[in-house]
C-alpha cells in the first residue's frame, strides 16, 4: 500500500529492466507516471535510458547494470556518497525488477526514499501484458491519471504515400520465430501484389548469425531492400515511423513498431495473441493452429495477409 498521494509525490523513479519487448510494453505506464508527477527518472538499461530521454518520456536515467550500483542488490551492500544522494532525491520509486528477497528495496529505502512500490512484471493474468503493467501502478497513478493512448509520437497517422514496409524475421526467443525459409517465400509474393513498395529488414544480435544466408537469399528473391542492422533504438523509430506495414513475430521489434504507430501484421505461435499482441492493434494477428509454426503454411499466412487486412488491399491499388 502506497503511503504517499499524488500531491506529495514530485520526483519519481522508475526501476525497469528485462528485454526490449519488456520495455516497451511499460513505456504507456512510464508516460502514466510522468504525468502523475512532472519529474521522472529512470534506472534501466542504457539503450532503454537512451530511448526514452530521447523521446522526453524521462528527464533522465542511470545505468542498472552500473558497476557503483551493485551495492543495490547485495544485502548490507554499499554505495557511494553520489549514488546515496541521487536516489534520496526520490519521493517514490516504483520498480518492475523482480525482487524476491527485499533486498533491493531494503536498499533503496535506506537512501530515504519516502515511498517504494513493488510492481509486478510477469504478466501472468488475463488481459493486454501494457494493460497488467499499468494495472500495477501505485493507486495515486492510477487514480489521477489514467493511461492514455500510447504512440512515441505526436502523430501517428501513416502517410498515404508511404511504400516502406518493414520485416523483422525473428525475436528474442527461437520458439517464437516461424521459420525463415517460410517467410522467404512469402515475401516475393506480397511484393507481387505492391510493386512498388520496398522492405527494410531489420535485424540485431540476436540474427547476427543468420545475416550472410538472410542477404544472399533475399537478394536472389529480387526483393528491392534495405538492411537495418542493429540500430540504436531512437534512430530505429525513427525509420519505423514512415513505413507502411511491419511483419514479424511476438518480439521487442513489433512492439516498438506499434508504438510508431506502424500497422503490425504479426505471426504467433506459441504465445498468446490476447497477452502479447501489442495493445492497440489494429490489424488481428495469425496464430498458428495449437502453437505448432509447422501447422502454419506460407500459402495460410499469404492468404491471412491479402485477405484479412483491409488496408494494405486499399494500398495495393492505390499503387498498382
């Protein structure tokens, strides 16, 4: 039970850590809190920290995994006299880092932070995993201040013009990814039906080692493309933002994808479309029967894709 009201709280701290699709799902929560308060920092990743200063969603942020700031996770653990005062400048600190021992709160508090609330981030319920994580906000948040819709930026209408559809063929899970050879031979095909449009395929450690067969096989497809390799997040919105479709799996990618406001035509397996799928989607995901990827065939996803989605048909004339 938080202890503090919304009148009292003026400078907050938001503890996230986890994979980028992690981040991202919190990010609508994060602008909730900025709202609530006026001042919010963060304690995160550096590209997560980045990311958001970049998009005026934190006025600042310091590294999690910082070597000064062991001391935070160690029981009796000590911290420097700059890293004391930093977090004792705190009225609150909500936390999504999972915290099984109390032993990072334990920390906190002994900086003087006048209030820390424990926010859940398995998202283990039923429901929208952005909806679970805003759901576990101190009340004074929630209460004054309900989530309002998300998008990094102020305008999310996809320009009519734009021929730029994006394709992020993995994740951050090898489960979760239908097979390549299966979207290779798809993608020709919805290339086909838009000429003119052309793919940024977007890539990052995690695929570094599928890039030499990925480009040879995508420059045998006749596919006119681009690469996007490992990018830093704000410069990857950035190039998201014009396209005009985004096709992947359940991944960090699409959800930040969505959250340029990009129409997400997604591929499922075995997670949950009602848990996962980005919040807000306009366009209804494929799932494989049962979970099984080797149930979905490229001639059911190429149907689900032309047939399904309204708005990339209505495209398809406007440029044929």
């Amino acid at each position: 039970m938080s202890r503090v009201d919304s009148a009292s709280v003026r400078r907050i701290l938001a503890v996230r850590g986890g994979a980028l699709g992690d981040f991202i799902l919190t990010l609508p929560a994060l602008q909730q809190l900025r709202r609530a308060a006026g001042h919010l920092e963060l304690l995160t990743r550096p590209a997560y920290g980045r990311f958001a200063r970049d998009f005026g969603i934190v006025s600042g942020w310091r590294a999690l995994n910082a070597p000064d700031a062991t001391g935070l996770t160690v029981a009796g653990g000590g911290l420097s006299p700059s890293w004391q005062q930093w977090l004792g400048g705190f009225d609150a600190v909500v936390s999504w880092v999972p915290d099984p021992d109390g032993v990072f709160q334990e920390q906190i508090r002994r900086c003087g932070v006048a209030d820390f609330h424990q926010a859940d981030a398995r998202c283990s319920g039923p429901g929208p995993a952005a909806q679970q994580l805003s759901a576990g906000l101190p009340l004074w948040a929630r209460e004054a201040h309900p989530a309002p819709p998300f998008c990094l930026f102020e305008d999310c209408t996809t320009p009519p013009e734009s021929n730029l559809i994006a394709f992020h063929p993995g994740s951050g899970s090898a489960r979760k990814n239908w097979p390549l050879e299966r979207w290779l031979m798809v993608l020709p095909e919805l290339q086909r039906l838009r000429p003119a449009c052309r793919w940024l395929v977007i890539t990052g450690e995690v695929e570094a080692g599928i890039l030499p067969g990925l480009h040879r096989d995508l420059e045998r497809s006749g596919l006119p493309w681009e690469s996007l390799h490992d990018l830093d997040l704000t410069f990857l919105a950035q190039r998201l933002r014009p396209c005009r479709a985004f096709f992947g799996h359940d991944s960090g990618i699409s959800h930040l994808a969505a959250a340029c406001g990009v129409s997400c035509h997604l591929l499922f397996g075995p997670t949950d479309p009602a848990i996962w799928a980005p919040e807000g989607a306009t366009m209804p995901p494929c799932r494989a029967p049962q979970g099984d990827w080797q149930q979905l065939t490229p001639a059911a996803v190429l149907e689900w894709a032309t047939t399904s989605h309204s708005a990339f048909m209505s495209y398809s004339a406007k440029i044929q």
